[in-house]
C-alpha cells in the first residue's frame, strides 16, 4: 500500500479501538460509549485507503476524476482527524465533567459515503483496458546495478583552474588580512567551489585557523559569532551569549594567527560591515573569502579586491556532469545519449538544475522512451527561459515518491541555510507520522533511508560521517524556494512573519503569542515551530495553548521561557516538545501521554519527578544540562538520553532505562561502573568525575591508580570515555568488545607514558580517536586494527610519533594530526596500493618535546 499521510490518524484510531493501557482511555466511560462510532470510522477509512490508494490500480488512478477524489477524500479524512482530536482534547481538559465533551461524525460519515459511491460509478464505467506493455528487451541494466559515488565525494565538472586561481590569490605575500570574493547567480555553485578551497590540502597547511560562516537575508550576530566559533572548535558555555562576550572570545582566538574565514551566502553592504568588525588584522596574512549573488557586496568589501564570477557550464560541461551524476565511471548506453544531451543542454548551464535532474534519472529505467519523456518535461518547465530553473526543479519534486514529498517539504520551513541534526530531524518526521513502519526496522532506521534517499536524488547537502552515514544535512536555497512554493499551495505548512489561519503547520520568526499579534489561533493547527530568539510572551495561565486542541509537534528551543505555561499539560496529543525553560522540570510534562521525544535547554540540572515513567510512548529525551533520576515508580522505554549522573554505579540503570541504546552519562570517580546489564546499549559516552563533581581529578596525580572497574555490554558499536584516568593496561577490555566499530579516547580518559596495543585485536574497530592524553609512547601494528579507516591525534602534546606499522594497514582512508612524521606512512600506503590515503595536519599546535618535520609533505597530504 502507497503512503498516503493518513498512517498516523489511523494509528490513534486504532488505539482509540483497542488501548486500554492509556489512562486516558481506560474505564473511561464517554470513550467506551463512543467506540461504536469510532470503529466504524475507522473500518470505513481503511475501505476507502483500499480503494483510493491501491497500487495495483496504478492505470485507474491516472484518471482526473479519481484524483480529485483522492484529494476530497483527504480533506474528509482531516476533517475527521480534528474532529476526534478535538474530542479526546476537551475530554481530558475538563476532566470528569464528561458533559462538555461529544464526538458527532454525522457529516465526516456521510461525506465518505458520497465519495465511496463516486468512486464505484466510476469503476463501473471505466472499460478496464490494459496498458501498453514495456518492451524489456530495451533494458540493458538498471540503476541499482550502477556503480555508485564514493561516498562524501561531490560531483563537480570545471572548477579545478578556479580553485587553484582563488587558492593562489589567499597565499600570495601580503601581510594586511584581505578579502577575496566569489560572485554569481543562484545555483551555480558558489557554496561548492568555496568548500573546495577550503578544504584544498595546501590552504589546509597553509592557514592556522580556518572557519565557516553562513549569513543569508536575515541573521543574528550572536548566531553568526557562535558559528565561527563552532567551526573553530572553540567550547562554548550555554550561559554565556552576550554578544560582547562572544565577540571578545573570537578575537582572543583569532590574535596573533594567520586565519581563513569563509562568509558564506552574504546578501547585503549592511551584513558585511556587521561582520568585518569580527575580524582583527595582525599582519599575519589572514584572508576572507566572500560568496555573494551581488557584485555590489563584493566590491563594498573591497572597493580593488579580488572578484572571481561563476560563468554557466557549457552545454559539454552539462553533459559531463549529468554522466558523472548518472553513469559514475561507466559510460553512458549509445541509445541514451541523444535524449541525455538534450536534457543537459536544457539546463542551460546551471550546475544545480542538471545534478537535480540527474537524481531523477537514477531512478529511471535506462529506456530511450523514458528520457525522451523527461527531456520533454524539462522542456515545458523551463521554456527557453534560463531565469526559469525554479521550475524545472518542480519535474523532480513531481518524480518524488509520497511518502518522500511530505518530509522534503518539511525542510524547506526552517531558516534559511539551516544545518539539520539527522537525529532531531528525524525525530520530528517521526512526530509527524511520515515515516512508515516497515518489518522490523525501527523507525529511527527507516528515516535514515529516507533522508539518504533525498541525499541521493541530489534533494539534500549531505555531511557525511566517516563510514558514510549522514551527519547533518542542508538545503540548497533554490530547493528551499521549491518546498515554501509547494507548501503553501498545498497547505503543508506556514512559513510566516505574519501567521495566518488555515494551515496545519507553522514556522514562525516572530513570537505569535504576544497579546497584539495579529495571528488568531486556529484549533486546526497541528505543529508549531519558533525561531524566534529571546524572552517569549507566553502566557503561563491556561490560555494560549487552550486553542491548539490537536498539536502534535511544540519547538520553542528559541523562546526562552521564565515561567512554564500551564496549558501544555493538556496537550495531550503532543508528541514532540521541546522547549529553553529557566526553571525546574515542569512535573505536568508527565501528563502527556502520547509524548515521544522531549528536548530541554536549561540553566540547572534536571531532577526527574518519579512520575517522568508515566510517559510510556517517551524514546528521546536530550538535554544540555545533567539529567538526575529519583526513583521512579516503573522502567522507561528510552532509547536515547543525555547526560545522566551516574552516582550509586551504572548497574542501576538498568531499573530506569533498561532498552536504552544511546547514553551519556556522567559517572562518579570513586565507584565501579558495570554498564553490562543494558544489553541494547549501542553508544556510550562516558565522562567520569570525582564524588566531589571536580572533572578528572584522580589519584593519577601522586602516580598511583584507583583500581576503578568498568564493565561494558558487547553490544556496544560506539564508545567514548573522558576523564576515566584508567591505565593503559585497560585498553585490553576495549580490545574484547566484538562489535567496536568507533572508540574516543579523550582528555585523560587513559594516563601514562606508554601505551602497548600487544597482540589484541580491535575486531570491527574502522575510527579511532586520541584527543587529550599524556601520552609519549605509542607501540602498535596493522594486526592490532584491521579494519581501520580513520585515525584521528589531537592535544596530544607529548606523542612523540605514529606507529609506523600503521602504514601498512589496507583499509586506512584518513589520517588526521596536529602534527606528526607522515612521510613514511604514506610510503607504506602507497607500497600496498592505497593511493586515496588522505592525511590532514593541523598547524595550531606545537608539542613540547618533539620537533617534527613537515618541510615538502604539503603536497602529499591528499
């Protein structure tokens, strides 16, 4: 059955019918009276889904009249989902006095009556003739059989002379900081040649501090200060946001260093001289690069800078790069190839609109009749007009599967340039029901597979992991334009600065529930998402969120609340929520029983009431301060949690979150820690302090152990320990873990002069990361990690070298170090065939006691 956006409604339905477990239905006497009516609803909508959305009455669905059933049948099926949401609301806001509250489904049922006797008419008079068959013969290969792209590498045709002319231009001599610009209309790939020099190997080399800053229309200064400073790697404090503050830490980390910052997407004279005051000139030959659609900004810049224009592909360059997108390194059939250079030459020379349609193609048989279409449609979207690329890119939006629309569109009601967590992302599909259950595939899983989907139709900005798996994700702007021009026709959502009614979704940038807003709430609403930043006016009494009877997704991560609003706790359909609260853990929150993923930013540890395992539906609890667990009166069905102080020994766990797969915890330094009773535990991050609560302070300092034991589950695939001062001795429970795929050994987690990998294997071991460490003497070989592909040193001042038996490990991609002796690595990579070895070096460090030679490997680093 193809999805049809209804899966969530027919799910609650269901529990209506069934769940007695939820109090809100159990003994319940009006739910009881009212399961008669709600059971036939549901019976009648899983006829009419039958009917409308069968896949295998492909041909019959083609017809005009059965899609404009479907979309009339669509709007019943919402009618009727506010319709009992309303219901189950008001039955819970007043309480026992049931009299308030009633279910009437008189006209939802007898609209679906009419449109299931529409439909049979039509089935009866439709003459049932069979379609045109394929002639598979014409098939020589389909693209699952294709030799897919490396992973993490972009497609790109024609830049290597521009990134070599800019790269030339940020080296030269000049001592005073400069400014280099990049200058071209939307879509030709600006935001992709500035990522290119910025991760050139000899910019990498050649610049102490690099840093990534995207501006757009409309932006924060705080926000933009805290991007360069994330991107430097520079922590950051939650409570320190003052903008002098954050000003005065980029200048301290910027002082005296030769520094590169990219300005990403800059749109206005205005937003640059916002920005040139963050960014002293020490003489030190720093550099800023400028991408920008106007020449103006460029030029305001700096009046004589230098100012490189994005030309259009040539129609051979189009070509080009629609075969890499397509065909990778095979080449493309010869019945293809006309219909394909038609196709390229009608994107009129802009690199997004021909890898978009190139995502298109990748999921279309290799048929010259199917090209042939396409190249038609390419030619009716666009019309001759190369200004007419945002409809084109409607084709590619129109070959999208269903259950694919709905979470594309999604993206495009968060800020411009937004960087999307994977996790969160895919935590607010869940919420919204746009992902299917499938087998036994979690959900979490099957939202992966469809964002990677929409990475691979070119849709999505992947950053990728070093395994391949997506990190976080963006959005073209021209595509984000696409999904705010398809939602609001078909009322998806609101992306608003001034709301208005009849949407089921809005993102806002103002606050809407300050008194004057013009915005009246609409009982219709389904989710809310704000960005805007600072103190909101929410009023904490029971009304403003009174008319929201069916929300279901709350993001108020921005809005800074000084008092918890009442009203939330009768929300009781919500399912995501996630707010910034300055006080206590709000103990309503337990109320709301369809909660399944709960995110708070804090000032102060959060003490979990021992109702918090009220919330049998909550998987997802994150927040930035440590979460503290009283006794609670049952197990919880968490899968992931942050932050959890550990005191009386991580066996007892396993009381509160025994399915748990994803965990930080924070552990006490004078305890043992078995974390072996959670047997689904797949990620670990533990950071061990004294009783005292001091970070890292052990006995190491007087030269002597604690005999401290911690015991891990073998199902764990990703491990990360800090401040645990364990001897490197130890290392041999790490090495017994089978299914260790990523391991972090950060800031004195392991103290000692010397650590022996001895005979010990890491099984599945493919990342490793040494960050913070006393270190001076490291002693392994190619036996020890076999799988190994990315190897990552950091502050570890005292290492005096890389073991040089690493060289000789087959599967080594990457190499990443504030500095070391590489030459002979690469000799060894190079003498077993490993030609893509990939080795980055830092220059911002300076170790104490070694003196490394870096003089001539610039060029061998990629």
């Amino acid at each position: 059955m193809m999805y049809t956006g209804l899966e969530l409604f027919m799910e609650n339905l269901k529990n209506l019918i069934y769940w007695d477990d939820n109090p809100l239905i159990s003994n319940n006497p009006l739910i009881l009276s009212e399961r008669p009516q709600i059971e036939l609803l549901y019976k009648e909508l899983e006829l009419m889904i039958q009917y409308l959305f069968d896949e295998k009455e492909e041909d019959l669905h083609e017809l005009e009249k059965v899609k404009n059933l479907k979309k009339e049948f669509k709007d019943v099926a919402q009618e009727a989902h506010n319709t009992v949401g309303r219901f189950v609301y008001f039955m819970n806001a007043s309480r026992y006095d049931f009299t308030k509250c009633s279910l009437n489904l008189k006209n939802v049922m007898r609209s679906i009556n009419s449109i299931k006797r529409e439909y049979i008419t039509i089935v009866d008079k439709q003459k049932m003739d069979s379609a045109p068959s394929i002639d598979y013969l014409k098939i020589q290969y389909t693209p699952a059989l294709r030799t897919k792209k490396p992973l993490g590498e972009e497609m790109v045709v024609g830049l290597d002379q521009d990134v070599k002319l800019i790269r030339d231009q940020l080296v030269q001599d000049q001592k005073q900081l400069d400014v280099v610009s990049i200058v071209g209309m939307g879509g030709l790939g600006k935001t992709t040649l500035a990522n290119k020099v910025f991760n050139d190997p000899y910019v990498m080399y050649h610049f102490q501090v690099r840093a990534w800053v995207t501006v757009s229309h409309t932006y924060e200064k705080s926000d933009l200060l805290i991007q360069i400073l994330a991107s430097i790697g520079s922590e950051l404090d939650s409570v320190e946001t003052s903008y002098y503050q954050l000003r005065d830490k980029l200048h301290k980390s910027l002082m005296n260093k030769r520094y590169f910052i990219v300005i990403d997407d800059i749109w206005s004279n205005e937003a640059w001289d916002d920005l040139k005051v963050f960014f002293p000139n020490y003489d030190t030959k720093s550099r800023i690069l400028v991408t920008s659609r106007l020449k103006e900004v460029a030029v305001h810049a700096k009046s004589n800078g230098f100012v490189h224009h994005m030309d259009l592909l040539t129609d051979e360059e189009s070509w080009e790069l629609l075969c890499k997108k397509v065909f990778n390194d095979n080449a493309c059939p010869e019945w293809l190839i006309k219909p394909g250079m038609e196709i390229a030459k009608k994107c009129h020379g802009l690199p997004l609109a021909v890898v978009v349609i190139g995502g298109v193609l990748t999921k279309e048989a290799e048929i010259k009749e199917s090209w042939e279409r396409i190249a038609q449609s390419v030619s009716a979207y666009i019309v001759n007009d190369p200004n007419g690329y945002l409809d084109m890119l409607t084709l590619c939006y129109d070959h999208l599967p269903p259950h694919l629309k709905d979470c594309f569109l999604y993206l495009g009601g968060f800020p411009e340039k937004h960087k999307f967590r994977v996790q969160s992302l895919i935590w607010l599909w869940m919420a919204e029901g746009f992902i299917q259950e499938s087998g036994n595939r979690s959900l979490q899983e099957i939202g992966e597979d469809y964002l990677m989907e929409l990475v691979d139709r070119n849709l999505v900005v992947a950053d990728r992991k070093f395994n391949g798996a997506i990190k976080a994700c963006s959005v073209h702007d021209l595509l984000r334009e696409l999904c705010l021009e398809k939602a609001t026709k078909e009322h998806f959502y609101l992306k608003i600065n001034t709301p208005a009614l009849g949407f089921g979704r809005i993102f806002t940038n103002v606050d809407i529930f300050i008194k004057k807003s013009c915005y009246r709430p609409s009982p219709r609403v389904r989710s809310i998402l704000s960005f805007h930043s600072g103190k909101s006016m929410l009023n904490t009494t029971f009304g403003d969120f009174y008319f929201y009877p069916i929300l279901m997704v709350l993001d108020l991560q921005k809005c800074r609340l000084e008092n918890f609003p009442q009203s939330i706790e009768l929300l009781v359909h919500l399912r995501y929520l996630a707010f910034w609260y300055t006080g206590q853990f709000p103990s309503s929150i337990c109320n709301l029983w369809s909660l399944q993923t709960l995110i708070v930013r804090s000032f102060v540890t959060l003490m979990l009431p021992n109702t918090i395992s009220n919330l049998v539906n909550l998987r997802h609890l994150r927040s930035d301060k440590n979460i503290c667990f009283r006794s609670i009166e049952k197990p919880m069905n968490l899968l992931t949690i942050s932050k959890v102080v550990v005191n009386d020994g991580a066996e007892n766990l396993v009381k509160y979150i025994p399915r748990i797969k994803k965990l930080t915890s924070w552990t006490d330094a004078a305890k043992d820690h078995d974390f072996r009773s959670l047997t689904s535990l797949e990620t670990l991050m533990s950071i061990t302090g004294s009783s005292l609560g001091v970070y890292g302070q052990r006995e190491y300092a007087s030269g002597e152990f604690q005999n401290i034991n911690m015991r891990l589950p073998t199902s764990l695939k990703k491990l990360s320990l800090a401040g645990c001062c364990l001897p490197w001795s130890d290392m041999s429970i790490l090495q017994s873990l089978p299914n260790l795929e990523v391991l972090k050994i950060l800031d004195i987690a392991f103290v000692g002069p010397l650590w022996e990998t001895g005979e010990r294997q890491f099984q599945r071991l493919k990342f490793l990361k040494l960050q913070g460490l006393d270190i001076q003497h490291w002693e392994a070989s190619e036996l020890n990690f076999p799988c190994l592909k990315r190897l990552v040193v950091d502050r570890c001042e005292y290492l005096e070298e890389i073991p040089l038996e690493l060289g000789d490990i087959p599967t080594l991609e990457l190499i990443e170090v504030d500095k070391s002796s590489v030459e002979s690595i690469i000799e060894q990579q190079s003498y077993f065939g490993n030609f893509d070895l990939k080795i980055n070096v830092r220059k911002g460090f300076h170790s104490r006691r070694s003196h490394w030679k870096l003089q001539g490997l610039q060029g061998s680093y990629y």
